[in-house]
C-alpha cells in the first residue's frame, strides 16, 4: 500500500525510488506514532502522527495518510483524520497542519475542509504531478480541541 501509493507520485512529495528500509524509516520509524485500519487481517488504511517542527513549533502536528484501493470512498480517510485528531489532543498537540495538499488531491482537500482544516497557504508550483505537471500545494491547518 505505502509503495504503490508513493510510487505513484500523484499525492506525496517523496522519492518513488527509495528503498522499502527507508520508506519504512520515514514512515514507521520517524515518526510519534503510526496507525493502521484493518478488517479481518487485511490492512486497508495507515497514518503516521509527528512533531511538525520542533522547540517551540513542537505543539504543531503533522499526519499523513494512506487508503488502500480497496478501501477508498468507504469512510476510512475521514475516520483516521478524526482518529489523528483525537489522538493528537491526547499527545499534547494544539494544532494540526498539512504542509504539501497536492492541489488535485480535490478529494483530499474537500474532506480536509469538512473536517474544519483551513487552507492558510497556496505554493504554486509546489508539487511535480506525473502528470499534471507543476501543480500548486496547499498549506492547510486546524486548531484542536483540547
């Protein structure tokens, strides 16, 4: 799920090339803390919760999600989003932001803004898309409820 979804280079700003050591470094072991969403002993979903920054931007998180094909248009993005953002609260973060919101990810970024997450920046030309081109990244942001 994590290799096909990276080396389709469509969502994540991260080398399609790399190694499954180091994808499992970036994605499991970097971060605070990692989920998945299985059924039945098969995963469907996974999301990774860490520091945004660190000293004093250190109460800003950052989360990053991944949905099976499978699984796609069931819910499950949008209950591993409210799941993040429970926990964050839970981990001492006062805040969530999304700092690479591919601009054609519109169902990301619909779901994103259901979920309350404003969008504070626009970085035009961000993102390499395979095949859009260069496309604009959105910064999104929310305040959590403690």
């Amino acid at each position: 799920m994590l290799r096909d979804t990276i080396r389709k280079g469509d969502t994540y700003a991260i080398d399609p090339n790399l190694t499954r050591e180091r994808v499992l470094e970036l994605w499991v072991e970097q971060p605070r803390a990692v989920y998945v969403a299985e059924r039945d002993g098969a995963v469907l979903g996974t999301y990774y919760i860490k520091s945004n920054q660190a000293g004093n931007g250190a109460h800003v998180c950052n989360c990053g999600y991944i949905v099976s094909a499978e699984a796609r248009g069931q819910g499950l993005a949008r209950t591993m989003c409210l799941h993040s953002q429970a926990t964050a609260v839970k981990l001492g973060y006062r805040a969530m932001q999304f700092n690479l919101v591919v601009s054609t990810n519109v169902g990301a970024i619909h779901l994103w803004t259901d979920l309350g997450f404003e969008t504070v920046g626009r970085l035009p030309g961000a993102f390499d898309h395979p095949e859009a081109g260069l496309v604009d990244a959105l910064v999104m942001y929310k305040w959590l409820d403690a």
